[in-house]
C-alpha cells in the first residue's frame, strides 16, 4: 500500500516537473521571440533614419545648387545694375513725377492709366527707368522635371514645340473673350469699352429669331413618317459604278 502511494506521489511530481519545464520553454521561446522583434524594429528604425538623412542631404544640395545657379546669378545682376544707378537722381525723378501727378489730378476729374496723353501727363514716365536685368537661360534645378517635359514635347508630333522645333505648331483657333473679362463692367472699363461708349455704339448684335429655337425633330412615336423618303433620308443609296444600270 505505501508502495502504490510512493508511486502516485512520484507520478505527480513528475507530472508537475514536465509541465514546469514545458512553461519555461515556453515562456524562452516567446521570450526570443520579442528579442527578434526588438532587433528587426531597431534596424528598420536604422533604415528609415538613414533614408531621412539622404532625404535631407538630397535637399541641401539642390538647395546649394539652385543658389549657386540661380540666386547667385539673379543677386550679382540686379547688384551690377543697382551699383551702376544715382540714388539721388531717381530720387529727384520721383518728385518730380508726383508734382506733375499732382497738377494733372487738379487739372482733371480723372486719370485713366489706359488713356494716356503724354503731352499733358505720362503716368509711365517712372517705370520707364524701373530696374530690369537681362537674365538669359537660367538653368533651374528645382524645375528639371518640368524642363525635361518641355523637351520630351518638343520632340513629339502633335506636341507643344515651339516654331522650327520638332514639336509641330498648333492649328490657329477663333479668338474669344478672356474669362476674366466675362463679368459686367468688365469689358466696358478697357480702352475698347470708352470707345465703345464714345462712338454711342450700342448693338449688342443681331437678335436670334423664334424660329431658331423651334424644334425640326419629330416627337411623334407613333405617327413617324414610314414612306420611301423617310427611308431615303435615313438611309441614302451609295455611290453608283454605273448609274444607268440601275
């Protein structure tokens, strides 16, 4: 009898002890398995780290290069044309041209800057002596992938190439009013619009009758014409090779 129980009692210690030791291996195995989990999120937080620093490095050097080619070249230029310019002369341009200003608005209601008659005032007198710089050919490398598009086209039949490129020319259209000029007054406030106004021209062109919109298509479902014209009209002979055979 304390045999048998000697027995039962190591059967369930040994039945513990495997289970202990299957929990531990257990518990090793999903331990590994977020160490690896760990180290795979580490190195894709390397790679992704990495990819930022080339992105950057990416953008630094076109910003260097679009400032030595184009900021660079625009600075020195308008630098050359401002050095080569009298402050003082442009300042004594400038009061001059508000005094005139000044006269010609006490001896007018109005100026318009599409009106001009130079004799009695020239509002463009002063822009005529703006700053301008003669740039040429820049090459922009924030706009590569736009000029390369513009040569691809150049070469493509049909495309938009300018005249004497292979690009061919696009087919002359009818001109028609820009959208911007579409709203009412718009028009009117141009140089056509007060010559318009001057010359008392008021034909708003020529009026559409009713008979343009009078419908020429039979609505009749029921009552269509079936007769040898209608199906003439619909479908008309062809060509004939040798018309007096038939």
């Amino acid at each position: 009898m304390e045999q048998l129980q000697e027995q039962s009692e190591r059967a369930v210690r040994d039945r513990l002890e495997n289970l202990r030791v299957k929990k531990e291996a257990q518990f090793q195995k999903m331990y590994h398995e977020v160490l690896d989990t760990k180290a795979y999120t580490k190195q894709v937080d390397e790679m992704l780290d990495f990819h930022d620093q080339m992105e950057l490095r990416k953008k630094q050097q076109r910003y260097q290069e679009w400032r030595d080619k184009v900021f660079g070249t625009i600075q020195s230029k308008v630098a050359q044309q401002l050095a080569s310019r009298d402050p003082e002369g442009y300042r004594r341009l400038l009061r001059a041209e508000y005094e005139k200003y000044l006269q010609a608005t006490n001896e007018k209601d109005t100026i318009f800057l599409d009106i001009v008659i130079e004799s009695a005032y020239n509002p463009f007198t002063v822009n005529e002596g703006a700053l301008r710089v003669n740039l040429g050919e820049i090459d922009d490398p924030t706009q590569s992938v736009i000029a390369k598009h513009k040569r691809e086209q150049t070469m493509i039949p049909g495309g938009d190439g300018p005249v004497g490129q292979a690009g061919s020319v696009r087919a002359p259209s009818r001109g028609s009013l820009e959208v911007g000029m579409w709203a009412s007054g718009k028009i009117e406030s141009t140089p056509h619009g007060y010559f318009s106004k001057l010359m008392g021209n008021s034909d708003d062109g020529p009026r559409l009758g009713a008979s343009n919109y009078e419908s020429k298509v039979h609505m009749d479902h029921f009552g269509f014409p079936k007769d040898r014209a209608a199906v003439d009209a619909e479908f008309p002979k062809g060509k004939r090779t040798y018309p007096e055979k038939h």
